[in-house]
C-alpha cells in the first residue's frame, strides 16, 4: 500500500472519529438538559417511556425495550416504578396470557400529554438559533445514518425510531 | 397571531423534535454497537476515562467530569474502579496537595494505546459506508451545532469535545 492510500486511510478514519465525537458531544449536552428542563417532573427515562406509550400502547417489554434503545433488564426496572406511581399498568394479553404488555393509566396519560409539548418546546428552544437550512440538512443526514446504521450496525438494537 | 403563523411554529418544533429523535437514535444504535465491540476489553466508560487521559494526562477529577460529560458522582466510582484495577492512579497535585490528579500507570497507557486504533477501525467501519460528501456535510453540521449548543445549552455542561 502506498503512503498515499495509507494517509487517505487515516484521514478517512479521523473524520469518522471526529464525527463520532461530536455526535457524543451533542447528544449530551442537550440530554442534559432536556434531562434537567424536566427533572422537576418526571425523570428522561420515565418521560421516554410514556411518550412511546402515548404513541403506542399496550406494547409489550420486548418491543418497548426495542423502542427504547434499552435493555430489557433496565426496562424491567423503568415499568415497575412507573407502575409502582400508577402512570401505566401491566395487563396479561387476552390472548396469550403469558404475555404482558403495558398501558398507560388515566393518570399517566394526562401526564404525558401536558408534558409533551413542553418538552417539544424545549427541543425546539435548544435548536432555533441554528440556521434554518443547517436544521434542515442536519434533520435529513441524520436521518441518512439512522438508515445506514440500521442495516449496518450489529448490536441487534435496530433503529427503531425511524418514524419520527 | 395568525394561522399561518402558528402553523409555521409548529413545523419548525417537529422538525426540532424529529432532529433531537434522529440523533437519539444514531446515538444509542452507534454506542451500543461499539460498546459491543470492546465489551471483552473494557467497558465504554473506562475506555472514555483513558482516552482523555491519552490526550492529557493528570486531569484533576472537575476537568475529567467536563471532559467527559459525566456526573462527579459518577466519575468517582469510575476513577475508584480503574485504580482498583490498576490502570490509573491518584496523586495529589505538588503544589496544592488537597488537589487530587489522575494519571494513567504504566498498565493503563499501554491498555490505551492498544485500543485507541481498534476503536478508531470500529467508528470508520459503522461511517464508511455514507456518501463521502454526507460524511463530512455531517461532520461539519455536528460541529456547528455542538459550538451553538456551547453557548446556548443551560446545563452547565458545556461542550469540551470541540477539540476533535
């Protein structure tokens, strides 16, 4: 291998790295604080739940903990506190009664939908002072490597949000 | 205000909303699959822990929690962890001994150097398969709004990363 194509590799990987990078960077920084506009009311990971419930209930674990992009065993614990301060139920599925699956109370469901344009709100507070055309373009390449790492990637957890 | 104009702020927060949603995801697809891939070697947390410290050495516990956006908390059992295990060390600062630094041991600068390249291979190999230009419009968009969220971000955790 030539010392070019040896160079060109390593510029090749460095940008991945440096992408990487700051894709870490981003994501948490506004995790944070997203976390910490809503920690007042409910945790980012209860909020996570219920919000993936309002858009689908009576999911299962299994494809709740897919949603979630977490593992089941932390799913386990999310559900039996948020059941624990009645925001959702489990309920065995008629059919197989084996199976349980989980739905948002009364009281869970009047939660969520007071947070969710808050926390809408919040997202859209921390990324309006970027370029329109910027926000534009960083919507549609994320998208792009959500659908590369789809196929590509190999921890078995499929991007899952791809409807958003 | 006007329909119109109503209509045009709820565009721009699902937009914001779908962004935050894609990242999340690229996020949580791409960690989990490089956390698979050195999960033999290391966890992801100790690897970041000896990164920054490859990068700069003696880091007081406040510099290593901004750096890697963890909590103080979270960092202490880490930097407890890895001195157990003999890849870092505690010793306080000569001129203010109340002033702990970490250092890398011998042990760990080796563990480090070894899987900075590996890492390195696994990030480009989850990338390479974007269009070149995607790859580096991304990279580019990413850096933007990391250095937008730095100054815009209420959390207090500012973005160290930018370096990369």
């Amino acid at each position: 291998m030539t010392a070019r194509a040896l160079s060109a590799r390593t510029d090749t990987s460095d940008e991945a790295v440096s992408l990487w990078f700051r894709l870490l960077t981003c994501h948490a920084v506004m995790l944070g604080t997203l976390r910490q506009k809503l920690e007042d009311k409910i945790t980012l990971a209860r909020f996570d739940l219920l919000a993936s419930l309002s858009r689908s209930d009576g999911q299962t674990l299994a494809a709740l903990s897919r949603a979630l992009l977490v593992t089941a065993g932390n799913l386990t614990g999310l559900v039996d506190r948020a059941e624990r301060d009645g925001v959702v139920e489990r309920r065995p599925d008629p059919k197989d009664r084996r199976l349980a699956r989980v739905w948002l109370t009364k009281e869970g469901r009047a939660l969520i939908k007071d947070l969710l344009p808050m926390h809408a709100k919040h997202v859209n507070e921390l990324l309006r002072g970027l370029p329109a055309q910027d926000r534009k373009d960083l919507r549609r390449l994320l998208g792009g490597l959500r659908d590369h790492l789809s196929t590509h990637a190999t921890n078995g957890t499929k991007a899952q949000r791809g409807t958003a």
